[in-house]
C-alpha cells in the first residue's frame, strides 16, 4: 500500500480562469439560440436608439423655431411634430420586437444551458462529484443560470442601447466640432482605462458572491437534511451559528462587491462634470480663435448629456454584467470539466443480452492523491456464476463494484465485460445489462411507484407487483396505506433504512439486468426478510452473473465462489467450503460470524 | 390566487416591513437618491448659469477672467462629485438594506427549522424548504434594489409638477396628464405579468428541487443509467420555465415603449398647445420649454417606478412562502424539570401509542421499564415501529397517547436541552456535518483529544481517522461523502459514546459495519466502555445478546418479552427471526 498515486483530485471547474470574452464566446457556442437573429435584433436595437436620440432633437428644434424670437413657424412645427411623432411610433415599435426577441433568445438559450449542464453534472465521474458540495451543484443549475438570463434580457438591452447611443452621440459631436468631442473623449478617457483594472476586481468579488452562495446553501442544508440528529443532540445553537457565519461571510462578500459597483458607477458622472466644464472652457476660447459660435457651445453642452447618459448606463450594465458573467462562468466551468468516463456512444460496444462473463486483468486503483486501495486485482468471473467477495471494511470491496458498474476507471489494468473493456461499451448498454444496488437505497420524493419504475421505465402496477412478490415482500407491499401511490419523500421520512433498500431491490428486479452487482443491499433488513430475499434474489441470479459485497457470511455460504479481499488484494479465493476448512483469513472471518450467531 | 390589486397593496405593505426593518439605511439610500435627483436638475441649472455668466459675455466681449472659468470648472465638477457621492449612497444602500433583510430572513427562516419539530419537517419537502430559505428569501427583497431610486423619483415628480405649476396652469394640467397615464400602464402591465411571474418563482422552486434530488441521488441515477431521464424530468420545468419567462418578457417589451413614449408624446401636446398659448400671449416662451424640458427630465427616471412595481409579483410571493415558515407553530414545549447529572438513568415507556397519520398506528400501547445500568433489545422484523420507538424515547416526536419517563420524569416536563445532555441516539443512517471529523464527535462540547480518540477507539473508528491526511482535523465535506457507510456509522457511534450518555440508544447502529469489527465494538461495549442504561434496535444475536431483556415487536406492538433465551424456546416467531442465518446455513 506505499504507492502513492500523484494524479490531482478532479474537481468541478470554477471557471474561473475563463475570460470575459471568452465566457461570451464559449456561452455562444454552448447556446447557439443567443446567436440566431443576433443581427436583426442588433439592427433593431439601432432603429431604437436612433429614435431616441431624434425624439430630443426635434422637440429641441421645434423649440429653438416654435418659439424663438422671430415667431412660431407653424409649418415648420408641424413638420418637426410629426417628424417627432413617427419617430416615437418607430422607437417604440423597434424596441418592442428588439426586447422580445432579446427575452425569446436568452431564454431558450439559457434553457439549453441549464440542460446541458445538468446532464453535464451527471456525466461527471463519481469522484469529480463528490468534490462539490451537492447544494453547490444546484446553485450552478439554478441561480448561476439566473444571474444570466436577469443580465441578458435587461443588461443585454441597455448595452446595446447604450453602445449605439455612444456611437450616435460621438458622429454627432464630430459633426458639430471634432475638437470639442476630442475634449469629452479626453475627459471620460480615465474612466475608460480605469474600467479594466474596476472589471477585474468585481468580477473577483462577484466570484467570490457566488461561491459563498454556495457554501451558504450547503449550511442552509443542514437543519433539514439533519433535523432529527440535531434535534437528538440538541445541537441547535452551534448548527445555528454555522449557519449564521455562511450567511454572514455571503451578506460580507455580496455587500464588497456592492460597493465595488456603486463606487465605479459613480465614476460615469464625475467624467461627466469634467467633460461639461472641459467643453465650456476650451469652447470658450475655440470661439476666441473664431472656430466656433456662442450657439454651437450650447448646442454642443447639450450633446454633451446624450453622451454622458449612455455612458453612465454602460458602466452600470458592465459591472451588473460581471456578477452574470460570474455565474455564467461557473455554469460553463461545470460543462468544461471532463466528464471522464466517456462515453463511446454510438462507438461503442453493444453487450449481448445473456450473462456476462466478467474479468479484472491486473486491475490496481487509487483515490487521487491516496494511495492505492486495490492492487494486483486479477479475477475471472464465468457467465452465470455467483460471486460473494468479503473482506473487513475498508478492505477494497466496494471499491471492486465501482469499477466492475463502472461508477470509477481502474487506476491501470482493464475491466472486462465478455471480453469488451468496459470503457468500450456504449453506456447505454452497459447500464442495460449492468445494475449496482448500493447500500443506502436512494429514493426521489415520488410515489413508490415512480420509484420503482427507475428500474423500468413504464413499468405496469401488474409487473412490479409481480416483482415484489417474486422478491417475497408483496406482505410488506400490503401494510403501506396507499400501496404503490405512498409517497416515499426524499430523505425517506416515510420509509425505514431497511424499507429503502426493498425498494431498491425492487428497481433492480424490474431492471433485469444481466449482470447484477449487490453492494451490503440489504443490509438493513431483519434477518428473517434478509433470508426470504436470499432466496428471491437468488431466484434472480440465476441465467444471470452476480457479484455480491457481503458482510454477513450467509451470502458467501450460498455463492459457487468466494473472493476474499484483504487491504486492496485478493487473498483468497475458492467455494465456501473450501474455505472455512483452510486456515486462513476466510476462515477466520467465518469464526468470528459464527460466534456472533452462537447466542 | 391573488388579484393584482391585492398584489400591489402587498407589495407595499412588503416595504413597509422593509423600512420599518431597515429605517436608517433607508433613509440614508434615500437621501442620497433624492441628492442625486436633486443634482441632475442643478446640472441643468449649472449649464444654464455657465451661458448667461461665461459663454454669452465671453463671446459678446471677446474676453473672459480666469474666476469665471474656474467658477464653471468648480461648478460642474463640485455638482458632479455631490452627485457620485448620491450615487454611491444611494446604490450602496440599496444593497446593505437589501442584504441586511435577506440575512435577518434566512436566520429566522432556519430558526424556525431548528424550532419546529419533526412532524412539521416530515410534512414538508426538502426541496421546498432549501428554497424557501434562498430563492423565496431572495425574492421577497427584490424590490428593495429599485426603492430608493423610485422614491428619489416620486420626489423629483413632485418637485417637477411644483414647478410646472408655478410656470404655467393650463400646461402643466396637460403635463401632468403625463405621470397617471405612466402610473395606469405600469399598474395594466402588472396585472398582465403578476400571473406569470408567481408562476416562474414556483417553477423555479420545482426546478431546484429537481436538481437537488437528482445529483443527491446522483450514483443511483449513474448506476441505473438514468441520466437521460433525469434530464428529460429537469428539462420539462425548465423549458416550462423558459416559455413563461418568454412569455412575461413579450409582455414586458410591448409595455416598456409605451411608458418610455408617453413623456414624449406629452412634450409635443404641450408644445403645440404652448404655441398656442404664446400667439394668444397666454404664457411666455420660456415658461412652455420649462414644462416641456421637466417632462423629458422626469421621462427616464419615473421608469424606475415601473422597475420596483415589476418586482411586486415576484416579492408578494416570495414573502408569503417565507412568512408561511415563519408562521408555522407547533414548536416542542418544555418543562422546567431537570434529570440527575450522572449514573445510569432508569427508563419508563407508559402505554405509548403513535401514528403518523391518523387511523395507521405505528405503535400501539407499548409499555415497559428499564432499570438504571439495565438493558433492552428492540427485536422486530422491518416496519414493525422499533425506529419510531427510539424516536420517541429521544423525544423527536412526542406520542399520542401514553407517557415516557427517564428518571421518573415525563419527558415533556424536562426542560430544554435536559434530555439530550442524559440521552444519545446513534440512528439508522447516519448523518454527518460539513465539519471536521473532531467537530462531528463532540459537536462543539470542550472535550479532550483524549476522549475524543477513546470514543473513536471504542466505536473501531480510530484506525481510520488516524490514517486520515490531518486525522481528527480532516473534514469530512458535505455528508461527510468522502467516508464509507460503515465509518460514517462508526463516527456516529463515536459522537454518542463521548458524551458518557446516562442512556444510550443504538437503532441498528452497525448495520453497515462488517461483523469482525462489529464484534469488537460489541465487546468494547460489554466490557464496561458505557454503562449507561441501553435500548438497542437488533437483528444480529450477537447483539441481542448485549441486552438483558427483548421486546419483540411486531405490527407496532410488543408481542412478548423476556430474556432472549427464554424468547428463543417459547416463540417460534421470534426464532424464526432471529435464527434466519442459522436455518439458512441448516438449509444450505
């Protein structure tokens, strides 16, 4: 057990290391809805904002004519008024279809986003899960997801509105005086180079907000996940104040970067003051050197603030953007971590339906960074037969289901699945042909019914009752209330540890796989149920190959072979009555078993 | 449901709590909203200053004094920096008061989570309470961002409609046309959107739940190859969600025109009535571009007030799921009785019956004692009421008839906390903390390193926690998931036997453990490792044995009792339980 395996730990990427543009651009390519009609909507949004810098403009001309010295010059107001009108009916006609298209494109690309990153999580390796926290997890899938959409469909509107407004505003100054827009440009200048070094550290602290969003939501967890232990030890108090800091260090980290985003924004209206003054002073002495009129400074001053407002407006939308950008990295970091295990897909090997003839050559694992559990493991299970391995906890024997399910890749050597390395088999028929029941039976808050079906997807009332009574627990089937309609409630309030693993039995019955893999499944259940589904489960192996994980010697007595596993090796291997009669660990450990039946 | 009145009504009734809550970030946010509103207008009047005393004189007179252009630089930039500084209030404040009300509602909200007692937790969802403690939180403060800018708004509109007044009569009558027409659109959008927008915050709720369960069932989904399905049960709510976010957004869009046109509209009514006006001598030029350059002032700004309007929906909802929590009773009564400090206490079950749900008994007058230092075995095939009885004596639920005694004291007399400092429980399935595996076995309690590795060393936890990288310094992670079941049950027995309980109850502590070590721990614990009074759920003879007496249970009701031998030879259903192994190997 000294070898060290150096490999790192695989943790679901942060994303942190992905740039802003890059975030975009792969966002884009991860939901190609953001992209379609991009152009139409860009095209919109510029008819938009055209409107909304004409509107100010001709109520100001009809001013200046209206009501100017000389008289009003009604044909002219009238012209200028209606001009003003149309140009209110077509900004708002624009921006009505530039804002649904907007909400319509970030949506279902955001809805492809959430889906492929919730696939992407299950994809993941089992280690590569364990990593995270699974409240973590959900917050990619959800509030992450969130942050984008509440971005795109408003920030998205004002950042083009606003770079379009820019631009309109800047040919507009150079049309009037390229020195004066010189000076505006001078003046927002600092603003501009400051924006970088501003963006960088928001887009810290928001990262920093949505981390401890996370660990705040495993905190949260815990007085429901844990409620009865917590009630049991009377822990509330310190339960609280662990919940308490989480919610104190995410109130911290969301309040940091709130004054980050107020104290850049602020930022916009002081250029502002500066380019105001800056257009006064050097239109002033312009118009000594005959450049300009006292009219043109004021009509100039008044560009000015068609600059000013869209400016403002684009700094707020780029620091709300980096809390979004925040999330929408960590969205995409989940989708950037390999998912292993691939899968070979429609590549892949199609196992025959039948019992499988399972192998380990020179198979060895280690947990990254650990050393290795499981060594030297070479084993050929014949089609058909029943397989006990034993061993003290800890010894490697789960270890062994999880690769033989394939839940984990061997360190080095192969898995064999009739002949097919594992990793060869398209996942869909390696899950069809290959059923692991673990220890704690998983339940969703469904019925019972929806949860047997995960073993058989529309499975009839008829054939999983026929399942339970070929199990031998139709008796249990019949004391629940509702039957099949009982809701079982996720943390199974509803059912007992034992209750849980019958309803995973149940599933991997009705699964019918060809190659079954019990790992402790039951051992929750009292002896004497233990012993009827023995019998069932045997009734269940047979025509099939089984490899069962067993503590209690029982299972071994009945197996055509045991597996003894002994600090990552195989120590001993033979049928049981072989074994006991050897000395050696087997029979040791069937000593020890006896005397604990011997009362 | 709701009616969008209602909605509105509310919503303010929401911010008021908010305020009342938070008066003095409030007030602050405001101030600097109403100084930032105040600021924007003064811009117009610097503007106005710097052509009457710089420009126009300058251009007539062909020179200008240094003071004059210092006085414009001063001006601008000075109005500028009051204004950063109401910004900076304003937004600033806006996120502490909005922040400050989500933190004071998530404590409360997982308060009331440690308060209220099992049966209301067994009644709710956990999908739904991890999101009634985030996203609904998150939700009922929504409207907070958006507050002071709106109410800096409401002040500028009355300071504008002052000043309309002042110019002129007729036209401000018409200017003012302009705010309840805006005030009318965004109240018709509400009650268009409201509908949508409860729905996508229920969805949103479904949704995470969805994620919740799914990755914490993540290997089961793996193993069955379900990933597939799972999604396609993911992607349904959420392109459910998409569609009505889609939905309410087309809404959005054909509103957010219109309030945005309106002032513009009213500026060309004005001005062509002001024209008017002016040729008839009614009113003088200036006092029309007043009230036309008012209207487009307030024209952005007054949107603001939509922007807090458009939060309602979402909030009212929000803060309905948290008050629910919040208002839930039901929380355990205590006594004032207090238990002995130490020796092993004695233990009295009075005729205890229990259900669930009315008219399905899980117990059903279950009556026996237990004598300080003595021991009993809960035997009975699965489902047959032994986890729910251990529930009882830790006092997770209270029954529904009968009493139960420790030290002669009903347990609902103690007083809080009492019963935990003479009982512990090692459940079924063991729950471990995000902590350190120290952290997980004394639960906060001062307790030396020693013990803490004798509980470890008695529970055959200790060989493993000190091949641990930082040994009783590691950390376990959520669920502690880097452990197996076997040691997690390990680390939970370890957690029980630490605190030297004067009762100790195992419901099937070692299930997962495999018999060698478990016969260890059974030894350990025989030779004098506790000598509390013990209740253990079994079904292995070995630990059977540990007991003086067994109750055998079936259906919910002790069927018979006595010493194990005894049961052994006079019950046959009792043998047939407990010897299943034996007649199996008879069998085989």
């Amino acid at each position: 057990m000294s070898t060290t395996v150096t490999a790192p730990e695989p943790v679901v990427g942060t994303g942190a290391e992905i740039s802003a543009m890059a975030t975009i651009r792969r966002g884009m390519q991860i939901s190609p809805e953001l992209r379609q009609g991009l152009g139409v909507t860009l095209l919109l949004a510029l008819v938009a904002t055209i409107g909304q810098v004409v509107v100010p403009i001709t109520v100001q001309k009809t001013i200046d004519h209206g009501l100017g010295p000389q008289g009003a010059d009604i044909g002219y107001m009238v012209r200028m008024g209606v001009l003003a009108a149309v140009a209110i009916l077509a900004t708002g006609l624009a921006s009505y279809a530039m804002t649904s298209r907007l909400f319509t494109q970030a949506e279902r690309g955001l809805a492809t986003l959430r889906i492929k990153a919730f696939r992407h999580v299950h994809d993941l390796p089992l280690l590569t899960q364990n990593t995270e926290r699974r409240g973590a997890l959900v917050s990619r899938v959800t509030s992450d997801v969130d942050q984008v959409s509440q971005f795109l469909v408003f920030g998205g509107i004002f950042a083009i509105v606003s770079v379009g407004q820019i631009t309109v505003a800047t040919v507009i100054m150079l049309f009037y005086s390229w020195q004066l827009c010189l000076v505006v440009w001078i003046c927002f200048a600092p603003l501009f180079l400051s924006l970088k070094w501003f963006q960088q550290r928001l887009s810290d602290a928001y990262g920093i907000v949505r981390a401890q969003v996370g660990v705040m939501l495993g905190a949260i967890a815990e007085p429901v996940v844990g409620a009865a232990v917590i009630r049991a030890y009377a822990v509330q108090d310190r339960t609280q104040a662990r919940i308490d800091e989480a919610i104190a260090t995410n109130q911290a980290a969301a309040t940091k970067a709130q004054g980050f985003t107020a104290f850049s924004f602020s930022l916009g209206g002081l250029s502002g003051g500066l380019a105001n003054a800056g257009v006064i002073v050097i239109g002033i002495w312009l118009g000594f050197a005959g450049v300009l009129s006292a009219g043109e400074v004021i009509a100039f001053a008044f560009l000015v603030t068609l600059f000013v407002g869209p400016v403002q407006m684009g700094t707020q939308v780029l620091t709300d953007a980096q809390n979004a950008l925040a999330g929408w990295r960590r969205v995409i970091g989940v989708l950037e971590t390999p998912a292993e295990l691939v899968d070979p897909g429609a590549d892949g090997e199609v196992l025959p339906r039948g019992p499988i003839d399972v192998e380990f050559r020179d198979v060895s694992f280690g947990y990254p960074g650990g050393p290795l559990v499981l060594q030297d493991i070479d084993l050929h299970v014949e089609a058909g037969t029943r397989v006990a391995v034993v061993g003290e906890t800890g010894s490697g024997k789960s270890t062994l289901a999880k690769l033989l399910t394939r839940l984990m890749d061997p360190t080095s050597g192969s898995v064999l699945l009739d002949g097919v390395d594992v990793r060869r088999v398209a996942n869909a028929s390696l899950r069809r042909s290959v059923v692991l029941v673990p220890q704690e039976g998983f339940l969703i808050d469904e019925t019972l019914r929806a949860n047997a079906q995960w073993g058989r997807a529309g499975a009839t009332d008829e054939e999983i009752l026929a399942s339970a009574d070929e199990l031998g627990i139709s008796d249990w089937l019949d004391t629940l209330p509702r039957g099949l309609d009982t809701r079982v409630g996720q943390r199974g309030e509803a059912m007992s540890a034992g209750e849980r693993q019958l309803v995973a039995l149940l599933r991997a019955h009705l699964a019918d796989p060809d190659l079954l893999v019990l790992d402790e499944a039951t051992s929750a259940v009292d002896p004497q149920l233990e012993m009827r589904m023995a019998r069932a489960l045997e009734q269940l192996m047979s025509g099939r190959t089984s490899v069962t994980i067993a503590h209690r010697l029982t299972t071994a007595e009945n197996a055509d072979e045991v597996v003894v596993v002994d600090h990552g090796r195989i120590v001993q291997r033979g049928p049981h009555a072989v074994l006991v009669t050897r000395p050696g660990p087997y029979a040791d450990l069937h000593a020890s078993w006896v005397a604990q039946q011997a009362h | 449901m709701s009616t969008p009145t209602s909605t509105l009504r509310d919503g303010f009734a929401v911010l008021g709590v908010a305020i009342r809550r938070e008066p003095l970030i409030f007030t602050v946010s405001t101030l600097g909203s109403v100084l930032f509103g105040a600021l924007t207008v003064a811009d117009a009047w610097v503007l106005g200053w710097a052509t009457d005393h710089a420009v126009t004189p300058a251009f007539r007179d062909g020179h200008i004094s240094a003071s004059i252009l210092w006085a414009v630089v001063g001006l601008f930039v000075g109005v500028a920096i009051l204004r950063a500084v109401g910004i900076v209030a304003r937004r600033l404040g806006a996120g502490v008061m909005q922040y400050r009300l989500q933190a004071h509602d998530r404590r409360a909200v997982t308060r009331q989570y440690l308060r209220l007692p099992m049966e209301w937790h067994q009644q709710h969802p956990t999908g739904e309470l991890l999101s009634n403690a985030n996203a609904d939180v998150e939700a009922a403060w929504s409207p907070i961002a958006p507050l002071p800018m709106a109410v800096g708004t409401v002040v500028m509109m009355v300071i504008a409609i002052a000043q309309m007044f002042a110019a002129d009569l007729v036209l401000a009558l018409i200017g003012l046309l302009v705010f309840p027409i805006v005030v009318l659109t965004t109240v018709t959008y509400q009650n268009a959107a409201s509908p949508l927008m409860t729905r996508a915050q229920a969805l949103r709720g479904t949704l995470s739940g969805i994620a919740h369960e799914s990755f914490e069932g993540a290997q089961v989904v793996k193993t069955l190859g379900r990933e597939a399905d799972e999604t396609e049960r993911f992607a349904a709510v959420a392109r459910e969600l998409r569609d009505v976010n889609v939905r309410a957004g087309r809404i959005r869009a054909a509103f957010d025109p219109v309030i945005a046109a309106v002032p513009s509209l009213g500026v060309l009514v004005v001005l062509a009535v002001g024209v008017a006006r002016v040729q008839a001598g009614d009113t003088a030029p200036g006092d029309v571009v007043t009230i036309g350059y008012l209207l487009t002032i307030v024209a952005m700004p007054i949107r603001s007030i939509g922007w807090l309007l458009g939060e309602f929906p979402r909030s009212v909802v929000g803060f309905r799921r948290v008050t629910r929590v919040l208002a839930a009773t039901g929380e355990m009564q205590y006594g004032g009785s207090a238990l002995p400090a130490s020796g092993a206490a004695s233990l009295a079950v009075e005729r205890v019956s229990y259900a669930y749900e009315p008219g399905a008994p899980v117990l059903t007058d279950i009556d026996f004692s237990l004598e300080p230092g003595r021991s009993v075995a809960l035997v009975g095939a699965t489902a047959s009421g032994k986890s729910t009885l251990t529930t009882l004596i830790t006092r997770l639920v209270d029954p529904d008839a009968g009493a139960i005694r420790v030290d002669g004291v009903d347990l609902r007399d103690l007083s809080a906390g009492e019963l935990a400092r003479a009982v512990a429980v090692v459940p079924q399935s063991a729950f471990l903390f995000d902590d350190t595996v120290r952290g997980n076995v004394t639960l906060g309690a001062d307790v030396p390193d020693a013990d803490v590795w004798a509980a470890l060393r008695t529970a055959q936890a200790d060989g493993f926690v000190a091949a641990l990288p930082h040994g009783l310094d590691t950390k376990l992670g959520e669920r502690g998931t880097s452990l197996s079941g076997g040691q997690r049950q390990r680390i939970s027995l370890a957690r029980a036997l630490v605190r030297k309980p004067r009762l100790l109850v195992l419901d099937d502590a070692t299930s997962a453990v495999d018999p060698e070590v478990e016969a260890r721990i059974l030894e350990a614990l025989r030779d004098g490792a506790t000598t509390a009074t013990l209740v253990v759920v079994a079904y292995r003879k070995a630990t059977i044995a540990l007991a003086d007496e067994v109750l055998h249970l079936a259906d919910g009701r002790i069927v018979d009792r006595g010493p194990h031998t005894a049961l052994i030879q006079r019950s046959p259903a009792y043998a047939d339980l407990v010897n299943a192994y034996e007649t199996q190997q008879e069998d085989a």
